[in-house]
C-alpha cells in the first residue's frame, strides 16, 4: 500500500477556503483547483496553466485520443483520466510530478501511446495522464555517432533525423515509426537490426529521468543502478523519462529487403522446419521475420490454409544474400528478382508498409504521427529455445485454422542477442531462439465480439504451453499483456509482482525489485504490471 505523505498547509487551506466560498464542488472539480495552484507555485512559467486539460476543456477528448493506438481502449466506457498534463519543457515534467504527489493522485505516463493494454492512458482508479508528446527534441552529432532524443519523439523521428544528417548511419529499434522512445527504449526496444546490434538498450550511453522527488537526473546523477534499471525494466516503475542519449551504428548505403510467401500446399511446413535451423543461426546482418496467419485457400474452395511469409532484411547486396541463403535455406527459393535493394531509410519504409513503399512513401512519411489503423487488437508473447517440431507445426496450424483469426509473428534472435549477457541489462531473454508474438486485430469493436477474440488468442496461447520456455514461461514487457499477472491496482504487492515479474525479467526481477525500492519506497510511480516495492 502507498504511503501518503500529509498535504501541505497552503493546499488544505486553499481547498478550505475553495469550500468555504462557493457551492460544494465535485471531487475532480476541487482537485483540478488544487492541482493547478500547486503547480502555479511551484512552476514561474506564467503560461503553465495551458499545458492543463481537464475534463471540461473542450480539447480533452482529442488529447486524449491522439495518442489511443488501440480502439480497444477507445470506447464511451473506458475509464478517463481527471487531467491531461502536456508539459512542454523538463520543468514542467517536475512539477507535474511534484504536484500529483501533492494532491496525491496517480499518474499515468504516456510517450507514444503503443502499450498494448493501454495502461499508459488507462486507469481503473482516479488518475492524471502526464502525456510526453510536446517534448520530441532530436539532436544528431554525426562526428561523435551519437543522438540525443526526448521520450516523446517517435521512431519514425529518430529515424528521419539521423538520415537527415548521414546516409550511413541508423539505430536498432522498432518497425512502426509511430512508436514512442519513451516506452519503447524503457522495455528493451527490437527492430530488423537486432541479430547484428542488439536491443535499443544495449545501444543506450546515457538518459535523463525525473524521480519521484521532482529532480532531474543524468546518468552521473541517478547512478549505474537506476540507468541500468531504466533500460528494459519497463517504463512507468522508477520515474519520468525525459531522454535517452543513444550510440549510432553504421548502416551499408545500399541494404535488401524481400518478402516470400507460402501456403501449407506450397511447402509452408517444411518451409518454417527449416526456418527455424537458419533464421537464428545465420550471417547477422540477416533478420527473417516469419509472419504465420490463418488465410482462405485458394485452391481448395471454402477452406483454410496457413500462410508462412518470410520478411527479411540484409545490411549489404542482393546477390550476396542470394548466395549466402542459396547455400543454408534452399527450401525458401530466394532468387535475385525477389529482392529490393534500397536505401537503409528506405529499407525503414519498406519493412514497415511494403505498399506505402511502392507508392512512392518519402522519408518524410516518418514523421507522420496520425498513421495507425484504428482497430481493436490483443497481443501476447513466448519464447521458443528449441525447435518446434513438424509434428507440433501441424497440429498448431490446425488449431490456428479452428480458431479462425490469431496469427503469429516469430523473431529469430542469435547473433549479437546471444552474446550479451543475460543480466547486462533486465531484458533477460538473451539465447532463446525466436520470440513468438500471438497477434490479432479485429473490426467490430462490441463487447461480444471483443470477449470471442481475447478468449481466442487464450486458448491458441494454452495450445502452444508444451513449444514454449518453461519455469518460468517467459514474456517480453513491450507486448505487454495483463493475463499473464496482475497487481491490483492500490495494493501493488510484491507477490503479485513476481507473478508477471518472473516471465518479464526472469532472474533480472530481483535487482529491478531492490532499485525501485531504493528510488520510489512509496510506490508513486506504478501501474498494473509495475516493479513492486520490496515488503
Ligand atoms: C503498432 C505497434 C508496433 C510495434 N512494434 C514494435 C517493434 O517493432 N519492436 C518492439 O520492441 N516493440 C514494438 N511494439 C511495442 C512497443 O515497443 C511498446 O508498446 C512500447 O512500450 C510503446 O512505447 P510508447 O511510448 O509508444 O507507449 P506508451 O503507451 O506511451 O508507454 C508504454 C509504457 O511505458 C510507460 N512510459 C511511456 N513513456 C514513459 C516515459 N517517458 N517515462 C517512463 N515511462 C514511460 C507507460 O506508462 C507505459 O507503461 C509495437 C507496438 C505497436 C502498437
Ligand atoms: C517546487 O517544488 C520542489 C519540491 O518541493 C521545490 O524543491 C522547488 O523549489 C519548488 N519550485 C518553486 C518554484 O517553488
Ligand atoms: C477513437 O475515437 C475517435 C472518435 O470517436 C476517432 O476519431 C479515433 O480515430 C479513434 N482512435 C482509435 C485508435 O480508435
Ligand atoms: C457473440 O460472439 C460469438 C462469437 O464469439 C457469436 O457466435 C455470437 O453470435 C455473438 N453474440 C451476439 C449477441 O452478438
């Protein structure tokens, strides 16, 4: 349970004297006031009181929603927060976190909207939302391969401004450009070029965070505790990020990319046997991903096929991958016309949107924040540390055509993954195979509709329990799913913490545990699936 610290005088006061004056006001109303006059106090800004929304503003719902990249979360009875706080400048991040505490009321921290549970602007308890997007400053130093960039900047940003200054230089992290760094690089952060550098955080040098006392901390500052913390522990456990400080990696100016697609009567099967030999095993400028998803047949009339689609990207030529993939993946057939060879930035474009590509999407596209499909989805996640059997491929594609909807995406890792140490930072999943993500979207947003669909991507993730890591069975926080463990909201408890805290961080639980109770003993910064404070 949180301990609360006693209001200060000046607010009980105020409030008193608010009560005294005029009509009783609702609770929200009362702590909307006493919200604002704590942070006119506390911020000398004499503008503060815009980057406040609360319920009555008239912008309030468009705020809100700007950042929504779940329809799930996007409906007339998903709890709203009482204030939107859109803080322009560091300062105001401090005091929004000062005064929160003062009122005593939770936050919410939200960078780009992604969490797939919604749990950045979801709530089921009063709450603030401390909404990140104004602060997106870039600063790329190309002479010294490094960048500075704030929470709220996307990856899509990130991107675009490093092209901008060098054709030859990229960053390892996520496909979707509208991605925020806040969450992404707080849980670890993977994209196309994991097998060759590693996670975004392995390429983290330094950050600033705002802890739960208001001040803000650079990496000297916050120490080698809290850094190593703030780099896949999960966002929202240990204060605001502000910024990440990032090492760049060289990218060739010409890259590949191809997209080959088979159905079981194609040789699918055999197709992902021997996917799962060469994906996590070859050169690590390779990375395959393997989408698999429940299609109709086209050549048998009214049934169902699965469908393997092998999406690649290669940091160097076509006729070299041809060769290399020639030798060690035959069954895939890849031939020099099935490749496109582009620009890395291109490369971005492509792997994110194929079609947007070939319509001729510019690198300013990036830089679009509007761009998400709207639908309702669910995601789950796995690790696979031996291959899975032809035997059990059949019997899950057969499952996954019953079920009719949940697809899988698989992300082979090895290369550069197995060769960092487990406990280098808390994303602990460092030599399994692939990852597996469990992944569906769906159109109508009833509630019926929405029951069938997450009972649906139960029962395939109980179907695949005998495939998968064990002891614990493992999960990656990015695909953040609230089935796998829960702390009840207010009561945060270390138990239910190591439910979710094992299959998360695995061995890496115990060291996020004793930091956070180090840094925030109180528990202010929390959320559903937070480190908990030690008992
Ligand atoms: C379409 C889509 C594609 C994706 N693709 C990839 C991918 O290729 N690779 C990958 O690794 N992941 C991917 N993800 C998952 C993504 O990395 C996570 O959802 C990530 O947490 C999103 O970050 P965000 O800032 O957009 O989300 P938010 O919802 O804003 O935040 C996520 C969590 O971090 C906390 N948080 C946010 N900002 C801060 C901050 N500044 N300080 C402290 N805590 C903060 C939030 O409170 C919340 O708990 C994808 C997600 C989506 C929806
Ligand atoms: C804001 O509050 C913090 C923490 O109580 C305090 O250190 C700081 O001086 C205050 N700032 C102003 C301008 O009052
Ligand atoms: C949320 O709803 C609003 C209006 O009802 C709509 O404009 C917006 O596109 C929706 N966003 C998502 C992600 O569903
Ligand atoms: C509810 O969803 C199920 C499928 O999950 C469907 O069969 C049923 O008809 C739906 N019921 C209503 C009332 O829409």
């Amino acid at each position: 349970m949180a301990k609360t610290k006693p209001i200060s005088l000046t607010f009980f006061l105020l409030s008193v004297f608010f009560c005294a004056t005029f009509a009783a006001p609702t609770p929200s109303q009362s702590l909307y006031t006493s919200f604002l006059q704590c942070l006119k106090q506390n911020n000398t800004d004499p503008t503060i009181s815009n980057i406040v929304f609360p319920q009555t503003n008239p912008s309030f719902s468009t705020v809100l929603q700007n950042y929504i990249r779940n329809a799930r979360f996007n409906t007339s009875s998903t709890p709203k927060p009482l204030i939107i706080v859109t803080p322009k400048n560091p300062s105001q991040v401090q005091s929004t976190v000062i005064c929160a505490k003062n009122v005593k009321i939770q936050i919410k921290i939200r960078s780009g909207g992604h969490d797939y549970e919604g749990i950045s602007y979801v709530n089921h308890s009063p709450f603030i939302i401390l909404d990140m997007f104004n602060l997106r400053t870039i600063n790329v130093d190309i002479k010294n391969e490094v960048a500075y960039i704030q929470a709220g900047s996307t990856l899509g940003e990130v991107y675009y401004r490093i092209y901008e200054k060098s054709k030859v230089h990229g960053f390892p992290a996520g496909v979707c450009p509208t991605v925020g760094v806040g969450g992404h690089i707080s849980g670890g952060g993977y994209g196309t070029m994991l097998r060759k550098f590693g996670l975004s955080v392995d390429n983290v040098i330094d950050a600033e965070i705002v802890d739960v006392k208001g001040r803000l901390l650079n990496r000297k500052s916050m120490g080698e505790d809290l850094f190593w913390a703030i780099r896949g522990g999960g966002g929202a456990s240990f204060g605001v990020v502000l910024s990440y400080t990032i090492k760049l990696v060289p990218v060739p100016a010409t890259v590949t990319v191809f997209r080959i697609e088979k159905t079981l009567d194609e040789g699918a099967t055999d197709l992902v046997v021997q996917w799962q030999q060469v994906a996590p095993t070859t050169d690590d400028r390779i990375f395959m991903r393997l989408l698999l998803q429940p299609i109709t047949s086209k050549v048998a009339k009214g049934t169902k096929t699965i469908r393997a689609s092998v999406v690649a990207m290669f940091l160097g030529g076509a006729d070299e991958v041809v060769e290399i993939l020639g030798k060690e993946f035959p069954l895939l057939g890849l031939k020099k016309q099935d490749c496109i060879e582009l620009s890395w930035i291109n490369a971005v474009i492509w792997y994110n949107d194929a079609d947007a590509f070939t319509s001729g999407a510019k690198p300013e596209s990036l830089l679009d924040r509007n761009v998400n499909s709207a639908s309702p989805g669910k995601r789950k996640s796995d690790y696979v540390q031996k291959p899975i059997s032809k035997e059990a491929l059949e019997l899950i594609w057969k499952k996954m055509i019953e079920l009719g909807k949940v697809g899988f995406v698989f992300n082979p890792y090895g290369g550069k993954m197995a060769k960092i140490p487990a406990d280098a930072t808390p994303f602990p999943h460092r030599t399994d195979l692939f990852k597996v993500q469990f992944s569906v979207n769906w159109k109508d947003p009833s509630p019926n509709a929405t029951l069938g669909f997450l009972e649906q991507a139960k029962t395939l993730y109980s179907f695949m329990t005998p495939y998968v890591s064990k002891n614990p069975r493992s999960a990656y926080i990015n695909y953040r799913d609230l089935d796998i463990g829960i702390n009840s909201f207010g009561k945060n408890s270390y138990q239910e913490g190591q439910v979710y805290g094992a299959k998360y961080f695995n061995n890496n639980f115990d060291r996020l545990v004793k930091i956070k109770t180090a840094v925030d003993p109180d528990n202010f910064f929390r959320n559903e699936q937070s480190i908990p404070v030690h008992p």
